[in-house]
C-alpha cells in the first residue's frame, strides 16, 4: 500500500483539508449505477460516510430511501445541507460512527476510506452499523492505474491524505475487517476528469484489464462470525 500527502495528525486537519477538495464522483450516470447495484426499496436507511456535498444523497433520497451522511468537513456539509429535505446529515468521523449497532441497510463510501487516519477502524464501523442482510459499497484508488503506470507518475491527486493499494489488498484490509467482498466492479474514469479527458477516459474504460482500472468498486456484506 502507498502512502502518500503530507503528515495528518488529528481529524480537525483532515476536515479542514477536505474543505478545498473537488466534489468527487458527482457524475450522475455514476450515481445512478450505484443505486441501480444496491437497489434499495423505499423506506430502507441509507449511510452516505464522507459524503462531502451530499450529491449521491440527494440523488437516492428522490428513490424514497431514508438517507444519512456523515463528514469532517463544515464546508461540504453547509452545501449537502442546502436544497436537501428529508436527508440526515452529521459533521463527524467515519471512524467514529453516531450511530447503533445494527442500524442501516446500505453504507456507501466513495473514494474516502483511503483519506482516513485509520481505515482499519472505518471499516469495522461500517460493519458494526450494518444489519445482517445489508449491503456495503466501497469504492477505493488502484495503485495500479494504467494512467500512473504508463506516465511514471506516482498516485497523488493533491489531498493531503492518500493510500492506494491494488485489489488483494484493499480486498484484505476490508474483510480482515468485519466485511466480506461478495463483488468487485471497476471504474476507470477518474471524477476529477473533465472535457476531452473524461471523453476519452470513458472512451478507455471498455479496453483496459480490470486490474489496471481507476478504482475499484466493492460490493459487500457483513461477516457474520459463527460462534
């Protein structure tokens, strides 16, 4: 796994340094798709964790589901709270999750657990607030991007807080902790991507291996430990 950014000490830095990022993964044919993969009934409870403006809230809230986020930054939050009736949103950590064992039908986070100071214990939160039948999706950088592999460049999209592993260990981080992969999609176009370089990313995505893919989309359930 590489590390890279400067040196966080405290999750006040980390909020503070989410104020200045890119609204991420606000592409709606990639909102929809996601929603389309948890395909929650109306009713069901909806954890969004780093969910930053609340864009994919304000998308699944329009499917009747009852929809929660939860972010470090003020700034993220003061936009999600704006234009968003019927949506629960927290200032907090994912690593420190305000709510009940056993609570939610689906928990989402996209392209956040790698920004966390500890995401050993963002994963075992996300299990702890999951029911038993629920589901998970966690969407996480490739360090083996074709694009970083081709340009030389090592992986860095300017947050102050980054990790990139391939899948083997993203897959064992997750489910050495409390969640099992039950899938894996891949996405290639990275968010940040506009214009002519988003149209030819798209364009990218049907050829490249799936190994060298942008990111990697995992669909999970809880571990359930036999006793």
């Amino acid at each position: 796994m590489i590390k890279t950014g400067k040196q966080i000490l405290n999750e006040n830095q980390l909020g503070n340094s989410f104020d200045k990022k890119p609204v991420a993964f606000s592409c709606s044919q990639f909102i929809e798709s996601m929603l389309d993969l948890i395909n929650l009934d109306g009713g069901k409870k909806l954890l969004d964790v780093g969910c930053g403006q609340g864009v994919f809230l304000k998308h699944a809230v329009k499917r009747n589901i009852s929809c929660f986020g939860i972010d470090l930054s003020k700034r993220a939050l003061e936009s999600a709270r704006k234009d968003s009736f019927g949506i629960y949103f927290v200032e907090g950590s994912g690593e420190n999750l305000p709510w009940s064992n056993n609570f939610f039908n689906c928990v989402t986070i996209f392209g956040a657990l790698e920004h966390f100071l500890n995401p050993e214990k963002g994963v075992k939160e996300i299990a702890r607030v999951l029911k038993k039948d629920g589901i998970v999706l966690v969407v996480v950088p490739n360090e083996d991007f074709i694009y970083w592999l081709v340009t030389g460049k090592e992986p860095n999209v300017g947050m102050e807080l980054e990790r990139y592993a391939n899948e083997s260990e993203w897959k064992n981080l997750i489910e050495e902790n409390g969640l099992k992969v039950i899938k894996t999609n891949y996405y290639s176009c990275p968010s940040t991507w506009t214009g002519f370089k988003r149209i030819v990313g798209k364009f990218f995505e049907f050829f490249i291996p799936k190994k060298y893919s942008y990111h990697f989309v995992f669909v999970c359930k809880r571990r359930i430990v036999k006793k």
